[in-house]
C-alpha cells in the first residue's frame, strides 16, 4: 500500500526553502539530505548537526547527488530532502547544450523528458515504499528571460520540471522572505 508522500518547496533564492525542507524532519532520525552540489550552505549544515547532536538522530548528507545516476536507500530511509532540484537540472543543461551550437524544440522536449523520468523514478521509489520526500528547487519565473542561449534552455527546462513535479506533489510550497504559503 502506498502511503508515501512528495513535498515540493519553491521559491526564489534565500528565501528559506533549505530551513523549511529540513524543518520537515527535524523529530526524525534516519533521514538522507541529497544534496545535488559538493558544498552546502552553513545554516543547513548547521541545522542538520543540531538535530543530531541534540536528538541523537542520524542524518546522511549525500553531496554531489545526482537524481539519474544516483539511486537512494529508500529500504533503510524513509525520509529524504532533495535539495536542489534547479542546481541538478542546470549541471545537466551545461552537460548537454554547452557544445551544442543548435537545438530544436524536439531536443527541448525530448531533455524535459529525460529529467522527468529520472524524477519520476526517484518520486515513485520514495513514496512506493511509504517513505516521504522534500523536493527543494529554485522558482525563476519573475526574472526577465535570459538573453544567454543556455541559460534560456536552463530556464525553460526547470520551469517546465517545476510546474509537472508541483502537480504530481502531495502538498507545495511557495517560500519567500523566509515565509511560506502552501498552495496545495
């Protein structure tokens, strides 16, 4: 029986949306923070060492987590943060268009398609297994549009992956000067 759940957080840079996805788990132990770059911000770092040192939970930072190649122990967890999505999908951007010197609208479609399955196969691992995941990304949709070519597909494709893992979500938030409004 399935009775895991995806929590999706969004919102513009230093808005909060590490502390609020930490904040989730913050009276459980055996959480993994997959965290998508080799550093992490102090405040996070921070908090995670708090709840274990003061709880005596165990939390397992994963660095340089990517959501295609990386599989997660949803056997021995039942808690994870995903944190960030916008920074996987823009290593990914750079990995596939930097060389490129064109593109169609079917490459567009066919790399959204690609992020997706991997995201959907992370998501159903997860919440198949009854565990429960903090999706964290990056919300860039009240910038102008880029006039740099990859930074314009960069933004396309996270737009797109944020509006279909907000909908496949259980419950979504939207952070921004350290407040949040759930709007599902």
């Amino acid at each position: 029986m399935n009775n895991g759940k995806m929590i999706f957080v969004t919102g513009s840079a230093m808005s909060g949306k590490s502390r609020f996805g930490v904040s989730q788990f913050k009276e459980m132990d055996r959480v993994q923070y997959l965290c998508t770059n080799e550093d992490m911000d102090d405040k996070t770092l921070n908090r995670i060492f708090f709840n274990e040192r003061s709880k005596h939970f165990r939390w397992d930072i994963i660095r340089n987590f990517s959501v295609d190649k990386h599989p997660v122990k949803y056997k021995e967890y039942k808690c994870f943060v995903l944190d960030n999505l916008a920074d996987w999908i823009y290593k990914k951007t750079i990995s596939e268009y930097a060389a490129r010197v064109e593109f169609t609208e079917q490459d567009m479609q066919n790399f959204v398609k690609e992020l997706m399955q991997a995201i959907t196969i992370l998501m159903n691992e997860v919440t198949g297994s009854g565990g429960t995941i903090v999706v964290i990304s990056a919300e860039t949709g009240f910038q102008p549009a880029p006039f740099d070519v990859i930074d314009n597909i960069y933004r396309e494709a996270l737009c797109t992956v944020n509006q279909r893992v907000a909908n496949m979500a259980d419950e979504a938030y939207f952070l921004f000067s350290g407040l949040q409004l759930r709007v599902k």
